[in-house]
C-alpha cells in the first residue's frame, strides 16, 4: 500500500507582477536568499550556538540573569549576537511609503505626530514596496488587457508579461519549469488548492498514475503553530480520504 507523509507549513512570497521583483534597482529576491546564507553561516561559525540548542528555555535559574550570563554559569551569547547582514530589513524600510506613516498620541495619523509605523500583521495582509505598487501601475496603465484571451496587440503584451513573471519566480523558486507556478489569491487560496487537489479522488487512485493523491494510511504533518487556514483544509482531506492528519 502506497504510503506518503506530507508535512504542510506556510510560506508566502510577495512579486511584483509583471515586473517581477525589483524593476528599479537590485533584485530583493538575491538579497533574500543572500541573507538566508549568512544566517546559515553564522549558526554554523558560532560554537556558542550548539550550546544554546541543548538548554531548555523552561529551566528556571537558581540566580537572577545577568547581561553576563543566566544565572548558573552559562553565557547569554544571544545578548551581543549579531547576524551576518542584519541591517537587511532596515535597509528596505525606504521602498515602503507607507511604514513612514506618523501617529499622534490618539493613534490617529498625523504628519507631526511623534510615534511611527510599526505594522505586524503581515500575516493578514503584506504592505507592497514601491517595486511592486509600480509595477502594478505601469501595466493597468500601458498593458491592462486579458491574458491568454486575446490576439490583439494589449492582449499579446498582457500575455507575455504574465508568462515573463512566472519564468522569473520559478528561476526564483528553482522549479523545473513555469508549468510549476500557479498565481493565487494567496497563501490561504493555495493552500486549499493544494488539500482539495490531494484529496479529491477521495482516496481511490486517480486516472493518471503520475498524480500525487492521499489514501488511507498516508501522514499530514503540520506544527502547533500553524494558523487555522493551514489546519482545516487538511482536516477535511484527512476525513475525505482516511489520512491521518499529525
């Protein structure tokens, strides 16, 4: 009996569309996977680190902690530790207008208002660099058409930006080709896409052997953390199908 594990996480990207991802300036997407190497770097440079994974946060200390250390003699190296390019995510805080919005003391927003913007919730919803908000403009304003739709000149144009765009995330993502880039709404709408195309033989094998599919037996991992939107699409495939969902 064919048996799979498929561990489901989140992971949300934002492109420029049509654009790609920087169409003025240095590509962020190098400097993303830039940053990721040096954090790799480091963990992997600094001795101090695999100290640090083998003591449990949730041991109490028999002293009060100090800057020089917990408590029991153990150094706090994370006090002074210090990432390879760590000024990465203050240096793009320029291409977002809208994270130099000021607040008054009311939180209303106002020019002269002495407390910044500090957004959390990308989660929900990502603010857009300017790289993308251009993009955005430059195509409704010269390129707005219908993709795969039409044989006039702005239909053409909208068509091989669209195409364009997918070649460049899948260079990003190192997939084999475009045919492996689907454009959604979002991560909650791709993740649902995702479960729903798994699931939808409900079980049994589908007409093409090439076609991944869950069957009873199969593991669904997901981690404690996961929001809501990356729980229940897979509950539902797990019942549909008689996976089991860990």
């Amino acid at each position: 009996m064919k048996r799979t594990t498929i561990a489901a996480t989140t992971i949300a990207f934002n492109f420029g569309l049509a654009e790609g991802f920087a169409p003025c300036g240095r590509r962020r997407g190098d400097d993303i996977l830039s940053q990721s190497a040096s954090i790799q770097s480091s963990a992997a440079s600094d001795p101090r680190l695999g100290t640090a994974l083998a003591v449990s946060p949730a041991a109490p200390a028999s002293q009060p902690p100090t800057a020089e250390g917990d408590g029991d003699g153990n150094e706090r190296w994370w006090a002074d530790f210090e990432l390879n390019d760590a000024e990465l995510a203050t240096s793009v805080i320029p291409d977002f207008p809208i994270l130099s919005t000021k607040f008054d003391d009311d939180g209303r927003p106002s020019p002269g208002g002495a407390k910044r913007l500090v957004y959390l919730d990308s989660a929900a919803t990502s603010q857009k660099p300017t790289q993308v908000t251009d993009a955005l403009t430059d195509y409704y304003e010269r390129s707005n058409s219908n993709v795969h739709r039409g044989a006039h000149a702005l239909s053409r144009e909208a068509t091989e930006l669209y195409e364009g765009a997918r070649d460049k995330v899948a260079s990003f993502v190192n997939a084999n080709s475009r045919n492996e880039i689907v454009f959604t709404s979002g991560a909650t709408e791709s993740i649902n896409l995702i479960a729903s195309s798994l699931s939808h033989t409900a079980g049994r094998p589908p007409g093409d052997p090439r076609e991944l599919y869950l069957t009873e037996g199969d593991e669904i991992l997901i981690t404690e953390a996961e929001h809501h939107s990356n729980i229940v699409p897979w509950q539902m495939a797990a019942e549909d199908t008689g996976a089991v969902l860990k």
